[in-house]
C-alpha cells in the first residue's frame, strides 16, 4: 500500500489541532486509598471547620490573657490538656492549665504562654516572665478552613501533599477522570522482545517499552502493548486491537510512517476508519509524526521508529492528549526556561530542532547540559537526559549562557513554567 508524507505543518499548527479535539475524558468516583496519580475532576470542599477546636500552637499554659498583663506573675496550675482529649475544666483569673502542642484549648483560657516563658513555682504553681496578648499561640476553629470551603481545586494531580489535605479533611472519595487508556504498536521484521536472540539485521524493541513507561508517567494506562510485523494483514490486526483497546483514549502506532516499502502504518489506519488531521511536521527529530481520530473517536500518533524521534513526539503530541483527556486543557505541551550551559550550533537543516539534555538546578536558575548523542536512531544519549533543549531554528546557533526553552520528562520539576 503506498504512503507519501504530505505538506510539512508546522509545531503550533500540529498542537493547534491535538488542542481542538482533545476534551477531558469521563469521570470516576475512586477511593483516596487509590488516588495517588490520579486527577481530580471536582473542587473537594471541607465538610466542616479545620481547625475543629480552638487548639494549641505550642506547648507551654493555657491562660487568660488578662491574668498575664502584669507578669511577671505567678498562677496556680488548675491541670493539664492533653492532644486528643478535651478538658472540661475551667481556667480561671490568676490560673494556668499545662498545655501540649495540639490540644484542645480548656474552657475560660484565649491565650497559650510558650513554655520558655515559664519557670516552676513552689506550691504547683508556674512563674509566667512576661505578657501574652488573646489568641496568642492559638489556632481558632476554622481558621484555616471554614465548613464548604474549597480544600483542593480541579484540575489537580493527586500525590502526598494532596492526599494529606484529603486525608485530613476525612475525605473517603474523590471525583477522578478516568486514567486514559493507552494501546501501543510498535511495527518492524527487525524487532526481538528483550531477552530474545538477536539474528543479524535484528534488534531489540526499545521503543514499546519506553512508550509505556511514558504513557504511565503522564497519566495514563497502557492497555495494549504489542509488535506488529511489517506486513497489511499482521499490522491490519494489531492495530484493530490497539483501536479498540484504546477507546475513548490513545492509540499509539511506531514505525512504518515513512516513504518505504514497508511503511504500511498511514493506509493501514485510513483502512480501519482512522481518520489523519495531519501527516509531516516541520520537526527535526520526527518528521513524519502523523495524528488522527479513530472510528470510535480515539486519538491515534503515528510516530517515526528512531528512539529519540519516539520519544520526542510522544513528549511533544501524545502527553497534549493524556493531559488533555486527564482535564489539564494545553495549547503547547509543558516546557520551561532554562540557561544552557553549552552552546548549540547550527545544522543545515532549518528545522526547529529539540536535543537531549540534563536539566538541573545551579545557584537556584535553572539550566540544561546537553547530552552526548549521535541522532535520532541513538538511545544511549537521551539515557543521560531528563528533558529536551528546543533549537527554534535548526540553522540558527544559540550561545552558551542564553535562556532556551526545554520539555522536561513527566514530573521532573512539576512547578516550573515557561
């Protein structure tokens, strides 16, 4: 079946359509106990006040403040209030009650004096060195959150510190979108599975294994993961299973996008229903990357077989439709700025470009060091790298020490922006 790449679109042109038809996918109620990754789809409101009760901010007497304006003083102990229990004894003019750090504040007490303030006194009463003013060392009912205030805003992925401000609101249950299901086809004779006996002209499959591991660290579940060989019949059934595994998710096809012989990817698709937005973009690596809606309305990437244009435009177009499907609408994927700390040097190729490189911090700005590698057919190099340096121009040098703009891998500092 013959393919031809058609007319070159360009990177926003290509994010432009993957934006337009990409819409937040169902939503599922799920347990806290199994939201860690998750996204949750609806605003979480506190079913009551936080702090419940006036509480302790210190250890140190429960007092009124009254009693403490003139201190130097000395009040009689009346007891002790301890975290998880609430004294019903009442704290009167010229007493103190011995408080812990998060214990309910005993009934005629508004002020806590720390505990250095303090100095035993004969007769079980307390030296108080000087005066506190109402409230100090308290954390008043509700003053973090009131009852039916916002506790956490959607969209939002859920990971500990989230899971702890649920935890502690006594939520059992979160509105989540549904994981978008993800189903991968990698396509060429020439694959063996890992572990498998290499004959000459045969290689390992790396790409469907780092496919899915990026499908997961986006969001997303991988659902189908399979080799198709290069022929119309095996590819035909392959991909039918993907589309159908893949349903109101992503279908993923690598290799076999090209101009070859054996390139079948394109009118395989179009023959099961797959309709192309587009197929080419002005992109280097990954210049026949194609995208698509399926029969049944899935997303469908048609990405090139060299492992660093694989992963690429997965980073560039397939994390735009798990994020999309997830609720986190995108008109670009994430990218940050970051200082290079190498110059990078002009191609003949004008093509906007993007290299692997190590993104970190130094002396708190954030900077990339490009990776050693020898071009997109290399995985070795990007095996250094936690992101990619965008060369807007590929003809264009851009010096050493000038801010560039960079994709990082899924995670890699989540609250960065451009």
């Amino acid at each position: 079946m013959e393919n031809t790449v058609q007319s070159l679109i360009s990177l926003q042109t290509a994010w432009e359509h993957i934006s337009r038809a990409t819409r937040p996918g169902p939503v599922e109620r799920v347990s806290v106990a199994e939201a860690h990754g998750r996204v949750l789809a609806e605003p979480v409101l506190a079913s009551g006040d936080y702090p419940a009760f006036d509480k302790a901010m210190m250890d140190g007497y429960a007092v009124r403040a009254a009693s403490v304006a003139s201190a130097p003083c000395t009040l009689a102990v009346v007891g002790e209030a301890l975290a998880g229990y609430a004294s019903d004894v009442r704290v009167g003019d010229g007493e103190a009650m011995r408080i812990n750090t998060g214990a309910p504040l005993p009934p005629g007490a508004d002020a806590v004096v720390p505990v250095e303030a303090t100095s035993p006194a004969a007769n079980g009463c307390v030296q108080v060195g000087r005066a506190v003013k109402a409230g100090k060392c308290i954390s008043r009912r509700g003053s973090i959150r009131k009852a039916s205030q916002k506790i956490l805003a959607a969209p939002i992925r859920i990971r500990s510190a989230q899971l702890a401000a649920l935890s502690t609101a006594g939520v059992t249950s979160i509105g989540a979108y549904r994981q978008p299901r993800v189903a991968i086809v990698v396509t060429g004779d020439e694959l063996i599975p890992l572990g498998g006996s290499a004959k000459p002209g045969q290689i390992v499959d790396s790409n469907g294994p780092m496919l899915a591991a990026l499908a997961r660290e986006c969001g997303a579940t991988v659902v189908r993961s399979a080799v198709a060989r290069d022929t119309e019949a095996d590819l035909r059934e392959k991909l039918a299973d993907a589309l159908a595994g893949a349903e109101g998710g992503l279908a993923v096809a690598v290799g076999g996008m090209s101009m070859g012989t054996r390139d079948l990817v394109p009118g395989v698709a179009e023959g099961l229903g797959v309709r192309w937005a587009f197929h080419g973009i002005n992109l280097r690596p990954g210049k026949p990357t194609a995208y698509g809606i399926g029969p049944a309305g899935q997303h469908v990437l048609g990405l090139p077989g060299n492992p660093v244009s694989c992963a690429v435009c997965f980073l560039l177009f397939g994390r735009m439709v798990i994020e999309g499907l997830n609720g986190f609408g995108r008109s670009s994927p994430p990218m940050i700025r970051v200082r290079l700390s190498d110059a990078i040097e002009a191609s003949g190729d004008s093509r906007p470009a993007f290299l692997p490189a190590m993104i970190g911090l130094q002396d708190g700005e954030p900077t990339a060091r490009l990776a050693a590698w020898h071009g997109s057919s290399d995985p070795f190099g990007p095996g250094a790298a936690n992101g990619y340096v965008h060369q807007p121009h590929g003809d264009l040098a851009i010096n050493s020490g000038d801010w560039a703009s960079a994709v990082p891998m899924p995670g890699l500092l989540d609250d960065w922006t451009a």
